[in-house]
C-alpha cells in the first residue's frame, strides 16, 4: 500500500466520520441464524426490509418475466433481431429511462394513494434509481457547500450520509426528546418551536439552512405526522425560504393503530398553498420508491414529485448518474397501471403488517421491554435504557455503543441503534 496514490481529502473525510456502518461491516461477516445448520448464528432484526410482501411481488415479477420480450439484454419492442449499437444510442430515451407512460403510471398511483391537493402530473415526476441517489440529489440542488438541511430527531439512522457524504452539505438534527409526542397536531407547535430556535441557532453560526427534511412515515419510530403538523413544518418553511422535503419512502406501509391516538399517514402533497404565510407547491417536495411498500428494492426505483419545474431541470440533468434498468421501470408501470391489483396486493400486505406488530407488541409486553406504539413500517422502537448499568463508559452513547456489540456478537441479535438523545433501539420485524 506504500505506493498507492491517496485519494482526495474530501474522500478521506468521510472515513473519518464515526458511522454505524464499520460496525455493520464487521457484523456482516458473523453467521447467519439457521435452526438446523446454524443455531448459534446471527438473527439481524436491524433492516427495514420488507419480507411480509416478497413472496406477493415475486409472483408479479415472476409472472411478468415470462411475458416481456428481451433481445441480447434490451427490449425486443425497441431493437429488432439485427439492430447495431449505433441504432441503439439513436432510441428513444425510453431504452435508457423506461415506458413513456411510466411517469404518468406514478402519477396516476400518487392521485389515487397520496391525496394530493393538486393533482400531481407526469410532468412532475423524476425517475432515479432510488430514494438514496435522490436525497443526494437533492441535497446538492438544494444548497451551496457549507450550507445546511434541518432534520428532526429520530429519524432514518443514513440521513447524515445520504445529505452530506458528496454534497459538502452540513446536517442541522433538531431534538425532539421533550416532546411528548412530536408528530401529534397537539404538539405541532412545539415542534415548530425547535425548528425556529435550530434555525436562529444556525444562522448565529452563520450556517444558512435552505431546506427541511422529514422522514414520513418515520424510520425508525413508525409514526407518521398529523396533517396539522405539516402544515406548520410548511409554514416554518414559507417564514424562512426553505424547502421542505419528505421521505415518504414507507407511505403505503401504514395500518389501522391499536392506540386511536396515532395518525394515518397523510403526505406532503396534501398541503394547500398559502400565498400569504409563504407556502407554495414549488418548495414542497415528495420522495418516493418501489423499495419498501412493494418490496422491491432490487429493482432500484425512485421517484421525486415536484412541481418546481427549474429544480426539477436541474434534477434531470443529475440523473444521468442514477440510470435505471429498462427492465425495472417497465415491470413496475405494467404493475402501478392495473389499479386493481396494485389495491389487493396493498391490502393484504397492510393486514401482515398489523398481524406482524401485534404479534411483536405482544412480545415486548409479555417480556416488560418498553416499546414506542406504532402504525407504520416494518419496525418498533425499543427502549433499553434499563439495560445500559451493566455496561461501563463515559457517556451514555458509548454505553449504547457495548450493548449494541453485545447483542450482536454475544446474543447473537442485531438491532440498529438509537438516534442522537434517544436510547432506543430499532427493531424490524
């Protein structure tokens, strides 16, 4: 390695920052569980995967496959049997972007799904290939380098990483840890509180903050904010120019609460404009994928829906590094236009889901482990503060450190871990 060229220091940085991901590494080389051939081995409870609708959308595909033309690897329906490279590069963009009509397949899907106040065209929709090239994305269009994007605390564990590892993008976490229930329209205005002292906060140190990011439905918590409440995130956004920005990433994977108290998911897209507090259709913006809902994370889609047209000119012109499959993007419109279908298979995906939580919420109660209430999602939040005396550091975060590594490399459980000022864990099901 002594002749090996270094790479940049902005490379480097980003080895330099502490993440969960070098312990997540060093995990992935332990054994996974087998009842039979591995007893002793790992059982990862730590992704959000979506294992309760695989076998469903496995079918589709399956069933899909069989139907759709290939030659040498493209299309049938765009190259003929003796077609050259050079004919090739002169196709449509659809070769490269997929179906034509896939945008207004997403279009249509987001009318029927999201509720949107103004009906969402193809026209505002950008196709990547996933929801984490977007946020990048998003990131760089947003702001200048030094500048910053808000996001409330707890939120997706990647949100650091995905903002700021290319963009030169600094994050702004805003706690919420004394708010008893931050996605509540009863603590909306609590909520809007700390964003306002983080906002003067920021612009003391002379940091400009030019957008707000949720995740909504929230990794890693399952609770999704009151409508109420976004409006309020929206007017925080008009008083101040910002953009506000919503992962809705796990938008379909809500279902009816056991505790009445907890809100449905209800997107960004439902918000009015409001010329006079500064809330405008261009500055609010929705993020969404195959990944989660549809468990199709393989086939790498993303969608942005903004109405923003100069953002999203200057989005399209980023895409070029986040292609997608042709294959992909034509299954998932041949899917997302039977409407019929696309409502059973959320169905029954939503009725496993509850089936699931309950089930986990059953178990976290018999066995006295303290536990967030939830209604969307694959995962719980778990607290294990009572947990944390047997384990000697000088701070709590370095305690939490030792019971995550004890779980996985001892227990043989791996969860994810908490956020800034929670001592909780993630747990999927």
């Amino acid at each position: 390695m002594e002749n090996a060229i270094k790479p940049s220091k902005r490379a480097l940085a980003n080895l330099e920052l502490e993440s969960s991901a070098d312990l997540e590494d060093k995990i992935a080389h332990l054994p996974s569980y087998d009842p039979e051939t591995c007893p002793d081995g790992l059982i990862d409870l730590s992704g959000a995967t979506n294992m309760l609708g695989s076998d469903l959308m496995g079918e589709h595909i399956a069933k899909f496959v069989k139907d759709y033309p290939v030659e040498n690897g493209l299309p049938a329906l765009q190259l003929g049997r003796n077609s050259t490279c050079a004919d090739a590069n002169r196709l449509s963009p659809a070769l490269l972007y997929g179906p034509v009509n896939g945008p207004k397949a997403v279009a249509q899907f987001i009318n029927r799904r999201f509720a949107p106040a103004i009906a969402v065209q193809a026209g505002d929709i950008l196709t990547t290939n996933g929801v984490t090239a977007l946020i990048d994305m998003m990131s760089f269009n947003f702001c200048e380098p030094g500048e910053a994007v808000m996001v409330l605390t707890p939120t997706y564990l990647m949100f650091p990483h995905d903002v700021c590892a290319r963009t030169g993008v600094q994050m702004a976490p805003v706690s919420t840890e004394n708010i008893p229930d931050q996605y509540s329209s009863k603590y909306a205005a609590k909520v809007v509180d700390k964003l306002e002292q983080a906002y003067l906060t920021s612009q003391r140190r002379g940091v400009n903050v030019r957008a707000l990011l949720i995740c909504n439905p929230c990794n890693p918590t399952g609770r999704s904010y009151s409508k109420a409440s976004l409006l309020e995130m929206a007017r925080f956004c008009g008083r101040h120019k910002m953009h506000l920005l919503s992962d809705e990433i796990y938008a379909m994977s809500s279902f009816e609460p056991l505790d009445p108290g907890l809100d449905m998911f209800s997107s960004v897209l439902s918000i009015e404009d409001s010329p006079h507090e500064g809330v405008f259709k261009e500055n609010i913006h929705c993020l969404y994928g195959a990944s989660k809902d549809f468990a199709a994370g393989g086939i790498r889609l993303g969608f942005l829906v903004t109405r923003n047209e100069l953002l999203w000119k200057t989005c399209r012109r980023l895409a070029l590094f986040t292609w997608v499959s042709s294959f992909s993007t034509a299954f998932f419109t041949h899917f997302l236009s039977d409407a019929e279908i696309v409502d059973e298979y959320l169905a029954l995906y939503q009725s496993r889901l509850r089936t699931s939580y309950v089930a986990a919420s059953e178990s976290f109660h018999k066995h006295g482990i303290p536990f967030q209430p939830a209604n969307s999602g694959m995962f719980v939040f778990i607290e294990l503060t009572e947990w944390l005396k047997y384990f000697d550091a000088p701070d709590v975060k370095g305690q939490e450190v030792q019971l995550y590594r004890y779980l996985a490399f001892q227990a043989g459980v791996h969860l994810n871990m908490g956020q800034v000022s929670w001592v909780v864990f993630q747990l999927a099901f």
